[in-house]
C-alpha cells in the first residue's frame, strides 16, 4: 500500500486511552460517539504510574469488553508504555480525549503538545462531554461508591460495573487508605478505613 493510503488508513484509525477506573458513563458517551467518526476504535487501557488503581489492569480490560461488546468496530486492549507509542504500535494516527471541564482541557493541551513532540505525526481530537457527564470522572465514581452505595452508582456507571466496584472497595477497606488522585494533578484525597 502507498505511503498516502498507508496514513489515509491509519487515520480511521483511533485510540481512545485512559486508565478507565472503573469506566463509566462518561466515558461510555466517548465511545459511542467515537466509533462513529472513525472505521475502528481501539479503547486502550493503561498504566498510570502515579495512580493506585481500584481494578487491575486485567479486570479493567474485562469491564471494558463488556461494555463495548455491541459495538462492532471497537477493541479494548491494555497497554504500559507512552500512549504515542501505543497508538503507532496499532496503527493508528489519532488520539481520541474527552474533555469534560476547563481543567480538563489545561490538562489535555498540555498533553497534546507532549504527544506532539513526542510523535508529530500523531493527532489528537477531543470530543466534549455530553453535559449529562461533564463533572463525571472515575474519582468520582470511587468516592460516591465508598459513601453512596450501588444506588448511588447508578446515574455513573453501567449496572454490571457496580457490584465489581462495591466488592474491590470492601476489598480495600481491609488493606488500608487508599490515595486518590484527579486529572489535573492536584493534591491527592486521601479516603480513611
């Protein structure tokens, strides 16, 4: 294939990557909206390095499958190395963020212009939050599950994600505080036994 046909390609192409824990609605609307712009979407799961994540890895991608499992032209895959690395190593060219707030898109400009640096060929393209979603973030999640409960989950996450989240949160409160902490790279909250 021509090099043009090659980049023409890798442009329907996108990944869509985050750390997804756990994933929620929010991020839900992101891809449902994604897979319509692009011929393929891979969900790319990551490691954070700075993060204690609720899930594994492994349960992470396995919440994910199940969610997009409707979706004919999505793949979720987990990945540990720079995100720019990940999307050339699929064949992808773009990267899909949702932004659901100003702090966000501090944030993803900053990212963006690492990427760019990084790998200039490599695009990312941002969707806004549907506003139903915008102040959802999985810290959010995490925080109405440990004092709300699974009705309180409901209007957050897909339903088959609240019991998986309630059990690691039981799960926790044996080991110990957990430490939170958000996009923006605040000061972590630290959540006691």
């Amino acid at each position: 294939m021509p090099a043009k046909e090659t980049r023409r390609a890798a442009n329907r192409k996108a990944v869509f990557a985050g750390t997804f824990d756990p994933i929620s609605l929010g991020h839900l609307d992101v891809i449902r909206r994604g897979r319509e712009l692009f011929d393929h979407l891979v969900v790319g799961i990551g490691v954070h390095p700075t993060k204690k994540s609720l899930f594994t890895i492994d349960e992470r991608i396995a919440l994910a499958r199940r969610v997009v499992e409707p979706f004919d032209n999505v793949s979720v895959e987990g990945f540990e190395e720079l995100t720019v690395q990940y999307v050339r190593r699929v064949g992808a060219r773009v990267i899909l963020r949702g932004l659901r707030t100003l702090t966000d898109m501090e944030y993803e400009f900053g990212m963006t212009l690492t990427n760019q640096k990084l790998d200039p060929e490599i695009e990312t393209v941002f969707l806004m939050a549907d506003g139903q979603y915008s102040h959802v973030s999985s810290s959010l999640v995490r925080q109405v599950a440990r004092f709300g409960g699974a009705d309180s989950l409901r209007p957050f996450v897909p339903e088959f994600v609240i019991e998986p989240i309630l059990a690691k949160l039981r799960e926790d409160r044996e080991d110990g505080p957990t430490f939170d902490y958000d996009k923006g790279g605040s000061a972590p909250t630290i959540t006691p036994t």
